[in-house]
C-alpha cells in the first residue's frame, strides 16, 4: 500500500501496535489509560481476580468513578461503592470519589487523554475523547479485567466513515443540534464497526467543548468512536488545564475512507431526537407544543460549561413553569464562580452533585408512567430514565432552558427573541 | 446454576425467540436494576423485560434468541449478554450486532453469530446452529442459512467459555502466549 495515505485511526493503531497497520487488520495493541466506573468495574474486579490478577499493569493509567449512582442511593450500590474504593486503595489507582464529576469529562480533565493515544473504557461513551484526536472507545467489563493484567487488548483496525460539516452554527443553534442532525441521517447502526472522523469549518470552529458533545454520541450510530485531527484550539485546550498535550497524529489527504458524508448547517434548526431512539429526529418545529413534566440538563454529553452558561443565558431572571421540574447536574467551582449556579436556583431548578444522576434511570429524577422528559444526554430509549411507560426527548441545553421556561418543548430562538 | 457443556463440535439447538431491529440493551437489562441488582439470578429474571414483560419466565433453557439489525446497541453493559447466558440462551443469532455486545458476548462465552437471512426465521422455529460450519439449519422449515465465519481466534475464546475460563486453562491471556510472554 505504499503511497496511500493513512487516517488518523490507522496511524494511532499502528503506533499502538508497533505494525504497519491498516483498516481491517486485526491487532494486539497497547493501550495508554484505561477507566472504569461503578456500573462497570465490579465484573471488571471480579473478572480480574479470577484471572488470578494480582497487579495491576500500570495503576497511574488506570482511573476509577464513582458516578453511576453518586452518592448511593441503595445498600447494593454502597457495596460496589466500597469494593471499588478498596481495590484502587490496594492497587494504588487513582479513585475519583462521589462528587467528582461524570468519568467521561474527568477522564479529559484529569489528562488520562492526549492527541495520538489510545484509551478504552468500559463504557460506551469513551468514544467521547476522540475530540482531543485520540482513538477511544468503549470495551466491557472481561476485556478490562485483561487490560488491567497485560496493559494490551486487541482491536479490528476500524474502516473510517468521513462527515464534512461546513457552515457557522446560527445563535443558539448548538454542537448537540449538530450531532442529532447527523445522527438522524445516518441511523442508529450506520456507522457501526467504524470510527467516524469529523471534518469541515464548522469542526474547526467549533469549541473543544462542542467537539467532546460530537464526538460522545457517535456511539450513537454504532461507531467505534468519533474522532477529529488535533488542531492549535486541541493543545491550546489541554495547555490551558495544565496538562502537556504531547504531539498528536493526523489523517493524511490521501487517507482511503469507507463512505464521505457532507453537511451543511449555516441554516441548521434547533433539532429534537424524539421517543424512543436516538435516530429518530426531527427539527424543533416539528414538536414544539409537546407538554413536558421534566427537563435534564447535565450528562456526560451537555454538563460542560459552556452548556451551563447557554441554558443560564436563556434562564436568567425567568423561572421555571409551574408543574414541571428542572435537574441540573453540573455544579462545580467554575459555575459558582461564573453565578450559574445562582441563575439555576432563582429559575427553580432542582440543582444536583455531579454525576450521572437522571441519564441513567438510577436515582435523582426517576420518571413517572406517562411522564414526558426533555433531556440533554444522549439516550432516549424506552426505560432509559426508570420507567418504561415514559417519554424522553433528547435536546441541546438551549433547547431544555427554553422548554423548562413555557412547559412545552421550545424553539429557544422564540424565548429569546420575546 | 451450571452451564452446558459446549462442546466443541455441538451444535446449539433449540427455539427461537424472535426480536426485532435495533434491540437495545436497555431493553435487554435495564438500567435501572443493574444499578440496583448485583446478583445474577435476580438480575436475569428481568432480562429483555421493555419487550416481553414475562420473557424470563416463559423463557426455557437452551432457547435461541433470533433478531435484527443492530442488536444489543447502546451502553457496554456487559450485564446484557451475561443475563442472557444466565438464563440458558443458546446462541444469539441476528442480521448485525452493536461492537461492543458482540465482544463482550464473545469474551463471557455466549455465542453471537451474524446471519443475513433471520427474516425467514419465524417466532418459534426449531433451529440448529453450527458455528464451526457456519450454518444455521431451521429444523422446522427445512432450510439452512449461512453465518458470517467467527474469527477462529474468538471461536476459541468462545469455546472455552469465554475469556475468564481461557485465561484459567492457560494461564494467560490469547497475546500474552502468542508473544512468548
Ligand atoms: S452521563 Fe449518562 S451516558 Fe454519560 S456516562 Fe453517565 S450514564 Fe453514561
């Protein structure tokens, strides 16, 4: 294959495998950090002591979360909780406690993550990282237990789906509004088995912040993962946590694609993905007036700040409708320095720790037969918030503030324009 | 609860369940009980609960569950294939698989096999699956179909009975023996 280029995933898979490598090879290679969390790393432990574990490869690459249901809101989850805490403690990884945040935005501030590496996670929303131009991806819980004895799993060298996004996002038109787009067109199991690299002016535009929103739901079509070439706002980012972003790699011009997709979004709507599938989304004109009993900002998803900031944007000196109830889950010491938080509590909104919390169904925002969600995670599916006789409507955070203000799913172009 | 016996050149017979596209594994386990429940006899009596409420209990062992495109997307729970192992399912056969199920079915010892042609299985169907081979036969309707070929490095992992029990029969990991380490 001399003189054909590379993507950015062939060449992290052949740096991490020591081979020249290319889409479709099957490799053993060598991870750089791993994570785990309390809904996945008990069958991780389990798995790894009856392997005979007894070390860990590397316990500073190693990260474990208390996130799922943080703090416990059972005596079952106060077990896993403790298990987890005493392994990190006899290992000596790095544990990051109830409160500390969702894994996923951790993981990246943290520094667990550097362009030109690879990091799995037993999660699917690892996939997340590959916005700094890493390869991430989820893996289970058995392959973690073997990534925690050898440092190494193998992969299938994945094909690569590239989307070229062109335009400036109009205002209040947000990266999440992107990401559902795309999703729509593509379905939920059109990528599968590839990664799916990001491409186009409104990728380069576009935040750090907005690119880890992209890049989280890819798994969302099935992909391995999303991921973009590392560009000056990459490191710049990374500088700016404190963290050396270290050199990344590239996809070369001339790299082989599966299929190349193109769109543009200068006169994008605010998009809704509605019950009960990620893929099936329409644009907010489609469903506005739909009666909503519970709206979720925060997730692994749209629980940055500049989330925060855009739905405070559109909150600020408003509240919330009578009769339905707002969840954020992002409080953290930047938020309360920026006034945020103050914002969410005049508005009404039930102000929760960091962490998983309604995403998940667990805890804290349990839904009700019949009851309808506005939701700014990434998954709608039947069940998903406890219970599945509900509704979940998956929206960017400009979205979510604007639905908690009038009760029904909003165009937040109109709350702001009154 | 113990598991069949897997032999190598068994094939995997039974009754299919039939399921459609797009089966997610919050269908499989939801989770708002793998959240809450860490023991597996407990945890499997929910198993594909969003679809079939009593699915557990009308569930037999050795059954077959047939479906769609994209089965098993979602999160990496691996709670989802192991209450299907728990619960006796034979094999899943379906049209594709979400990456991650599939591994993990693959690594906790359930077979998954790719099959193009499960819209002429139907609800019920006596069928016998053959993964060296890569057949499936209906028994009931008198046709075979192909299954796309499982990698026979993952077949072995299969056949041992997923990752765990290779690593306790050799002693370590497929790559630490191939690299001498
Ligand atoms: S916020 Fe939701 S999607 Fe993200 S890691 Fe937590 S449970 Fe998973």
């Amino acid at each position: 294959m001399a003189g054909v280029g590379k993507t950015i995933s062939e060449k992290i898979f052949s740096a991490a495998s020591g081979r020249d490598v290319w889409a479709g090879d099957l490799v053993v290679a060598e991870v750089n950090s791993a994570m785990a969390h309390d809904g996945t790393a008990l069958l991780a432990i389990e798995a790894f002591e009856e392997m005979g574990g007894t070390k860990v490869w590397n316990p500073s690459r190693v990260a474990l979360f208390l996130d799922h249901v943080a703090p416990s809101s059972n005596e079952t989850f106060s077990k896993v909780h403790k298990r987890m805490r005493r392994f990190a403690f006899k290992h000596g990884i790095p544990l990051y406690e109830v409160g500390s945040g969702v894994c996923h935005q951790l993981m990246v501030e943290e520094g667990y993550v550097r362009p030109g590496e690879l990091v799995v996670g037993a999660d699917s929303h690892t996939c997340t990282y590959g916005a700094l131009g890493a390869f991430a991806t989820g893996i289970g819980s058995t392959e973690m237990a073997a990534v925690f004895l050898s440092g190494k799993l193998w992969f299938k060298v994945p094909e690569t789906l590239k989307i070229e996004i062109e335009g400036s996002l109009p205002p209040f038109v947000t990266p999440k509004d992107v990401a559902l787009r795309v999703i729509g067109e593509v379905g939920a199991d059109g990528a599968t088995y590839q990664a799916v690299e990001l491409h186009g002016s409104t990728i380069e535009e576009m935040s750090v912040e907005g690119r880890l929103t992209l890049c989280n739901m890819a798994v969302e079509m099935g992909a391995k993962t999303g991921i973009i070439n590392p560009d000056e706002k990459t490191y710049s980012y990374l500088s700016q946590l404190g963290l050396n972003p270290g050199r990344g790699l590239s996809s070369d011009p001339d790299a082989q694609y599966a299929k190349m997709l193109e769109f543009d979004v200068s006169s994008l709507e605010p998009q809704v993905a509605c019950p009960h599938a990620v893929d099936n989304v329409k644009p907010v004109s489609e469903v506005e007036g739909t009666p909503v009993d519970q709206v979720f900002l925060g997730s692994c998803t749209n629980g940055r700040i500049e989330d925060l900031r855009l739905a405070a944007k559109i909150l600020e000196g408003k509240v919330v409708k009578r009769g339905l109830r707002m969840i954020v889950t992002r409080v953290y010491l930047q938020a309360l320095r920026e006034g945020l938080i103050e914002t969410f509590v005049k508005a009404g909104c039930a102000v929760c720790n960091p962490g998983c919390g309604p995403c998940v169904g667990a805890h804290q925002g349990v839904l009700a037969p019949g009851e309808v969600c506005l939701s700014t995670s990434n998954r709608n599916f039947k069940g998903r918030m406890g219970c599945t006789d509900a509704e979940i409507y998956l929206a960017s955070p400009a979205t979510a503030a604007a639905t908690a203000i009038t009760g029904r799913i909003t165009d937040p172009r109109s709350v702001v324009r009154a | 609860m113990k598991e069949p016996n897997r032999g190598k050149t068994l094939p995997i017979r039974g009754r299919a369940w039939k399921f459609g596209d797009d089966v997610n594994t919050d269908l499989i386990i939801a989770g708002k009980y793998k959240l809450s429940i860490t023991d597996l006899d407990e945890l499997s009596r929910h198993a594909m609960e969003g679809l079939i409420p009593d699915f557990a209990e009308r569930f037999r062992r050795g059954d077959l569950i047939v479906a769609g495109r994209n089965f098993g997307c979602g999160s990496s729970r691996e709670q989802a294939p192991l209450v299907l192992k728990h619960l006796g399912v034979g094999a899943v056969i379906a049209k594709s698989f979400a990456r991650i199920f599939y591994r993990n079915a693959i690594n906790i010892g359930l077979p998954a096999a790719e099959c193009r042609n499960v819209n002429r299985i139907s609800d019920g169907d006596i069928l016998e699956v053959d993964l060296e081979a890569g057949l499936v036969r209906n028994v009931t309707k008198g046709e075979s179909y192909r299954i796309t070929p499982i990698h026979p490095d993952l077949l072995q992992i299969l056949v041992e009975g997923g990752l765990i029990n290779y690593v306790k029969k050799h002693g370590a990991l497929p790559w630490q023996l191939r690299s001498g380490r």
